[in-house]
C-alpha cells in the first residue's frame, strides 16, 4: 500500500497483538505517528520501539469510562490532532452462549460495541477538524458465531 500518512496521527485500539499490532506497524511503515492503545503497555512499549516515527503508548482498560476520556487528553497533548481512529480492541470469551454470565456479556458489549462508540464520539470534533477517519474493526462472528461466541457475536 501507500497511502502517505506523513505527519498523520493515528490512535489504535487492541495494538498489543493481532490485527491492532499488524494495524500499527502498517500506519508507521506508512508515515503516521501512532497511538498505541491496550492494557500490555510492555507489549505496546516494545512495538513502539520498533517503530520508524513517533509513537505514544497509552496503558489503558478500556472497560473503564475514563480511560477512554485519557486516550484523548494524551493524544492532543503530545500530537495536537487526530486524524484516524481505528477501534480494534475487543473481548473474547469462548464459552457457550447459554453458559455466559450477565457479567461476561455486560464486559464484551461495554469493550467491543459501547466503548468504539464512545472513542468515536470524543474523537469526533478533533476528526471533523482534520477530515479524519474512523475504521472500526468487527468480525465475521456477527454472521455465524458457532456455539461459543455469542456475546462476542452480538
């Protein structure tokens, strides 16, 4: 790809491992600077250090309301902007959809469909200001789950 993100500020969510961590290293291979969003700020440290422009890592749980106020705050100290946001952090819990407690469900849906709303709502004056972008990252789960997905499909 090359999309010239020079000087482009990023923030991902769920960039410990996976799709977030594969996300990072592309945005940076692209020009941007990166926010690196997880609750492995080890992991998140050691990534960033590997990364060609500047990288901010904030250490956060997601199911916490002012984390995702922090991820704001950090970002627009330390970068003054916003121009992508890519929600990609998620729960994932196999177990059976008739053995999941209310706690369970309640944890998935807060990080996985809650809190990437909430990101985008505080994100969204910063974006209209720059024409940022959104990307948020969902599943094929949603279109058959199997047996042990169910909140994560929802």
């Amino acid at each position: 790809m090359n999309y010239n993100l020079q000087g482009k500020v990023a923030v991902v969510t769920g960039a410990s491992r996976g799709i977030g961590e594969a996300t990072v290293r592309q945005l940076d291979a692209e020009g941007a600077n990166v926010v690196l969003v997880s609750r492995s700020k080890d992991k998140l440290a050691a990534i960033a250090d590997e990364l060609q422009n500047e990288a901010l890592v904030v250490d956060c749980d997601l199911a916490a309301d002012r984390s995702i106020e922090l991820i704001r705050i950090q970002t627009i100290e330390k970068f003054e902007k916003i121009n992508i946001l890519v929600n990609n952090a998620a729960v994932e819990r196999n177990e059976p959809a008739h053995r999941a407690t209310a706690k369970a469900i309640d944890e998935t849906l807060l990080v996985n469909l809650r809190q990437a709303f909430m990101l985008c709502q505080i994100f969204a004056k910063d974006l209209f200001a720059t024409q940022g972008n959104i990307v948020n990252v969902t599943s094929t789960a949603a279109a058959g789950a199997g047996g042990t997905q169910g909140a994560y499909a929802a």
